[in-house]
C-alpha cells in the first residue's frame, strides 16, 4: 500500500487547495493523508469557507500558544546556542517584553522571540560599538536590559520597525 501525503499551509485560497488534492488524483481513501496546518484563526476562516470540509476532516488537533515562561526558556536556549545569554536583570525585562508582545497583533509565538533576539543582539552590537573601550568576553556575550528596553514595544507600545513577527 503506497500512502501519499499532501501538506498545505493554511490559509491558502480554496481553488489553490482544491487544485492541490486534484492533483494527487484519486486514491482509494485509505491511501491519503493531508495535512492542513495553520494558526486557529486562519484555519477557522479556511474552514468556513467551505461548510463542508470540516465535517470531511478526521482529525482536529489545537496546539496551544506556548506561556511567557516557555518563551522565555526558549529564547534562553536560542541565546546559549549563539554563545549569547542575558545579564541577570536582563531576565525579568524580557519576560515583560514577551508578556506585552504576546498581546500585540501578529504575534507568533518563537518566531516573535527569536526576532526580538536578533535585534536585541544588533542594539547589543551597536552599544559595545558606541563605547569605544575594550570589550571583554562577557561583554560580547551578554544581552543588557538597555538591549530589550530600546524596542518600541517599551518606548511606544507598538512594533519594532519591520517586526511583523
């Protein structure tokens, strides 16, 4: 028995997908398994677009957003991964920044975290830049407060530019 497997990122236009399982042809029943993946939101539009997918659909499963100390404990690990970690009060500064993220639209859950990291650790770069002494190797490793604290989310309570993530 050869299984096929058909993936699609929801939310993708209904003639998109309809051309997409088409193109599999017709398999017996048994032989193909497609995957619609998506945010909850997207994915419930997807599915009212049509009244009868859901019902044609076997299995529904919701992963829930992750908690603002998971992300945090995530973008730990992102951090140790590059050679990078937070001062210790730099902690409790992220932890708010994700609290507040997590409240703003367009959040993605890691993909917000590791965004923010990424330029958390350009602000990092253009500090150490700017203070013109000699930098020590705890230096170039460690993410400040004043590294979290210059995003708009805290200045403006809006994105960072280009942050859509």
């Amino acid at each position: 028995m050869t299984t096929r497997l058909l993936a699609a990122r929801a939310p993708l236009p209904r003639p998109q997908v309809l051309c997409s399982t088409k193109q599999v042809g017709a398999p017996p029943r048994d032989d193909l398994v497609v995957i619609f993946a998506g945010y909850k939101d997207r994915m419930d539009r997807f599915f009212q677009s049509n009244q009868g997918i859901r019902s044609r659909i076997a299995h529904h499963l919701d992963f829930p957003d992750y908690t603002a100390d998971e992300l945090l404990a995530i973008a730990e690990l992102m951090l140790a991964q590059q050679n990078y970690r937070f001062s210790a009060e730099t902690e409790s500064v992220f932890r708010d920044y994700i609290t507040r993220r997590m409240q703003m639209p367009h959040f993605a859950n890691a993909r917000s975290i590791r965004n923010a990291l990424d330029r958390a650790r350009l602000r990092q770069a253009n500090r150490l830049f700017a203070s013109r002494r000699q930098l020590t190797r705890q230096d170039l490793m460690t993410i400040e407060a004043e590294d979290i604290l210059a995003s708009r989310i805290f200045s403006e309570g809006r994105l960072d530019t280009n942050a859509g993530t």
